[in-house]
C-alpha cells in the first residue's frame, strides 16, 4: 500500500511538472503570432495556459498537443530559445518536455501575464489604460492605479510587478504590451510620416503592418522588421524599402511611443 501511495504521489508531481512546463512553452510561442504556422494555433496555445485545459486532460488531448507543439518550437528565435523540447510518448509517465533554463517561476509568471491579459481587458475604460492605449504619457498615480486593479482582483502581487519590471523595462510597458495600442491611435502616429512622400504599395504596405503590430503588442522595436510577417514584403529587412533617414524617423517614432508607456520612478 505505502509503494503505491508513492508511486500515485510521484506521478502526481512528474504531471505538474510536466504541465508547467508546457504552459511555458506555450507562453514563448504566444510571442511569435506573427508567424502564420504559430497564429493558426492560438488558440492552442492559449488554453493549454489554463487550469481548467489540465482538468480535463487526457492521453489523447496530450499526444495531440505534442504533435502540434513540436511544429511549432523550431520557430523560436535562437537568440532568445530557452527550451529544448523532445518527444512526447503515449504513456502519461514518460512525457517529456523539458525547457533549458525554465522554472516553475517562468510558468507562474506567464499565468500571471495571460490572467492579467484577461482581466485588463475588462477595464479598458479605465484611465490609466486609456491613456496607455492612446500614447498618453502616463505617471506615478497611472502606475499605482493599474497595480491596485491587479491586487485587488487578486490576479497580481508586488513580486509579479517586480518580474513584469525586469521583463519588459517597466511596469507600463509591460501592461501596454497586454492591452495594445488603439488602433486608429497606432496610425495617427505614422500619418506624418506617410504625408511626407508618395510611397510605393510595398512601402504602404510595410507600413501598414508596423500599425497593425503596434496595435496588437504596445510596444515594438526595428529588430521585429526582420522577421514574418515583415519578411514577406522584404525578405532583406527595411532597408530595401526605405532610406536610413526614413528607417531612422521610423525607429524614433517606435521609441518615443515607447516611452509614453514609460514612467522612470523618482
């Protein structure tokens, strides 16, 4: 009877183990939607963030979310790979997914970041977050009322601040790249830019993406325009497009709605 209690508690313990360690992975291909293969998978990667997906779970579910997992990983960037993923195998105690440098931490901060996702999506209305999703600049009272709707709603706590910190450079960064930017906000901000010449259709185009992407993630930087979507206008990055005074004006327009996310404490 005791070696079977053992052998239930073991299993117990290499299933949550494996579980957050999946949840990881699907929260750095959540980074990559604007690779095709990986957006037709949204969906995926999302409830496979969610309690309620390993409630339910079965060996088939499993085997199918290796399968399509395993397609999808290669997409990672190099530079920024933290997981080593194998083979999944038909029985529960021999699946492996094993993430090189990942935590259970990693995996507590990405449920925090989804839950977070979820729950500001429900307070776009309020004014921090407009003005977040306006360009507006933001300040101290801001910063201290999007932690008060985290911590009250119980979703947050000041270690999970302190990671969004470190992730992304500051707290409003972090909650922008959670609710985005409005859209027709992210094409005031190149309309100048577009009034200045008549561009060809793969510069409007480029362009357009660039809105679409702000809108989407909050906060983007050159470096994207070197990987898909971008790519499929100029497989070379921008420059085959534009002049380096334009890529610069670009570039200074990304950074100074960056900073209107930003609020460098005192």
């Amino acid at each position: 009877m005791l070696n079977l209690q053992l052998a239930i508690v073991t299993a117990s313990i290499g299933f949550e183990r494996l579980r957050d360690q999946v949840k990881g992975i699907a929260s750095v291909l959540e980074n990559y939607t604007g690779i095709p293969a990986i957006a037709r998978e949204i969906d995926l990667l999302s409830e496979l963030q969610t309690d309620e997906w390993w409630e339910n779970v079965t060996l088939g579910m499993l085997d199918d979310a290796r399968k399509r997992l395993r397609t999808l990983v290669p997409f990672i960037e190099k530079s920024k790979q933290q997981i080593i993923y194998t083979n999944f195998t038909d029985e529960l105690g021999d699946i492996v997914a094993q993430p090189s440098g990942m935590t259970p931490a990693l995996s507590n901060f990405s449920e925090f970041r989804k839950k977070a996702h979820d729950l500001l999506q429900k307070h776009l209305d309020t004014v921090s977050i407009l003005k977040l999703r306006t360009n507006t600049p933001i300040n101290a009272v801001d910063i201290a009322e999007l932690q008060k709707i985290l911590l009250e709603s119980g979703v947050g706590r000041t270690i999970d601040f302190e990671r969004a910190e470190q992730e992304s450079g500051d707290f409003g960064t972090f909650i922008r790249s959670l609710v985005g930017l409005d859209h027709a906000t992210a094409k005031d901000v190149f309309g100048g830019f577009l009034a200045k010449a008549n561009y060809t259709v793969d510069q409007i185009n480029f362009i357009n993406l660039v809105v679409n992407d702000l809108a989407q993630n909050g906060v983007i930087t050159v470096e994207r325009f070197y990987d898909a979507p971008y790519t499929a206008i100029s497989a070379v990055g921008p420059q085959a497009l534009f002049s380096s005074d334009q890529i610069q004006e670009i570039d200074d327009l990304l950074e100074s709605v960056r900073r209107n996310a930003t609020y460098e404490k005192q």
